[in-house]
C-alpha cells in the first residue's frame, strides 16, 4: 500500500504527517509504532494523521512513538497549521486550537491552562501550584493540563538533572493515572527560561511544544515572571505568553522536511 507523508519537525521534535483526507488510511497502533521507530529508516517522535473534521479545518490525531494516541501536541500544531496554508483551526481530542502563521513564525493557541488535581489529571487531590511531592532532587512541581498532562519542575541547573533516569521513574507513577509530561526548568534571565522534556509515550525529546507551553504558564503563576516568556530548549526557542482567564499561546518555526511516496505494506 503505497502511502504519501511529510516529514516535518517544531524544533527537532519531529513527526510523520499523513494527510488521511487524501487517501485512505487504517490506523493502527503497530502502524504508528512503525512509522515512528527510528530502526525502521523513518522514525519521529510522534504520527500525525490530518483528517476531515465537522467543526474546524481540519482533525489532528496525534500518535506517540509508543502507539499511543494522546490529546496535544504543541510543535506538530504548528507543522499541520502551516500544511494547511498557514491559518487554521485545529480539532484535537484536548480542544480546538487556531494558528496563523505572522512572517516565518506560527502563532498556535492552546486551551486556557487547567489547574484542578482532577483536570491533570491526579490520582488524588492536592495543590497543583505547588505539588508536596518528589523524585530525588525533583521536588514541588506544578501541575497543569494544556491540553494534555504536564508536570513542571524548577531547578537551578537543568542539565545536571539526571532526567533520563528520573523522567520514566515520573512519567509512569501512580499518581498520575493517564502517565505525565515530564518538564524540568531553570530562570536564567528576566522573562527568560530553560527547559528540557522527558515526554509520555516518547522519552527525551529536543523540543516540547505543550511542554514550553504549561512551563511557561508555571513560571508566570508561581510569580516568577509575566508573559510573553522565551524559552530554550535543546532544539531551540519558543515564545509563550499567558494571563489568568486566557488561552496559553505559543509561537515558534515549523520546519518541512520533504514530503515521500512509501509502500508502507511491510508495517501493517
Ligand atoms: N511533542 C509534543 C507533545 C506530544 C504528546 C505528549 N508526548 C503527550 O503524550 O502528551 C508537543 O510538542 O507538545
């Protein structure tokens, strides 16, 4: 089955986007861990099926390397708002998102930012501003959902932090029922962070979008600065801003690599 993709990527975090409303495609999880697998030749962090939608331009679907289907996912917004002629309302299991693209940039909003325990969501209840909890020197997170799950640590040295290893002890525990995003973050100047992302379903990734976006977001609501917020990560730098009552928005590249014809039969 011959099959029609692009290659693209928000800052190194890198995708497979397959327009499903050009041909017909069957998902499968064994499909996207496939196509996602670096061994196969291909690879990316995660698959990204564009399909018709009733409400918006167009439905994204969004497929971690691990197979599993999840609600966000900020750098491939940015990539299928530009596929889509560079404005566009997106249609995602975690809420409708619009992009347009201002010079070389994409500007995406997200979800206004959500801060229930149960809207992370958490196992239990507790103060999501400042989390009593810990994984060796990452302590007193905040907890926040952008449409997806994340939780946000701020350290005084971001590469220090062992996060390979800390990453899928925190990705997978208990007290986040539907797994976690996990960010770490340091201030290194007014209005201007650093960040790296363990993500669920994919491990260390270059670049997070929602990532960027719920640590930007954390930083301005522990009062450690206002928006808008730079914020480097190892692929590169996002801008995110955000106000209590509003949606977070963020604003970065999207890159397209080439666009490939493959006889995908082998991976189904
Ligand atoms: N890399 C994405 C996030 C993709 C999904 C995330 N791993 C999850 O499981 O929620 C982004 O740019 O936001």
């Amino acid at each position: 089955m011959a099959l029609r993709f692009h290659k693209m990527h928000g800052l190194g975090n890198d995708f497979v986007v397959i327009d499903a409303r050009e041909q017909a495609v069957t998902m499968t999880d064994g499909l996207a861990r496939a196509l996602s697998d670096r061994k196969t030749g291909i690879g990316c962090d995660q698959l990204i099926l564009i399909e018709p939608s009733a409400v918006a331009t167009a439905k994204m679907r969004i497929f971690n390397a691990d197979g599993g289907e999840v609600e966000s996912c900020g750098n491939a917004t940015r990539c299928v708002v530009s596929l889509l002629g560079g404005e566009a309302t997106v249609e995602t299991l975690g809420g409708l998102l619009d992009g347009r693209t201002i010079g070389g940039t994409v500007s995406v909003d997200l979800i206004e930012p959500r801060f229930d325990w149960d809207a992370i969501p958490l196992a239990y209840a507790m103060d999501t501003a400042r989390m009593p909890v810990g994984w060796d020197e990452l302590t007193d997170p905040v907890g926040v959902n952008v449409g997806n799950p994340h939780v946000v640590f701020f350290v005084d040295d971001v590469d220090a932090v062992p996060l390979d290893i800390l990453g899928p002890q925190i990705e997978t525990d208990p007290l986040f029922p539907a797994r976690i995003n996990v960010n770490i973050a340091q201030v290194v100047g007014p209005n201007h962070l650093k960040m790296r992302t363990f993500e669920r379903g994919v491990g260390l990734t270059r670049a997070c979008g929602t990532g960027a976006c719920a640590t930007g977001v954390a930083a301005i609501r522990r009062g450690l600065m206002k928006g808008p917020v730079t914020i480097d990560m190892p692929g590169g730098t996002l801008v995110i801003d955000w106000a209590p009552g509003r949606p977070v928005n963020m604003a970065g590249p999207a890159t397209h690599v080439f666009t490939a014809e493959a006889d995908i039969s082998a991976f189904q």
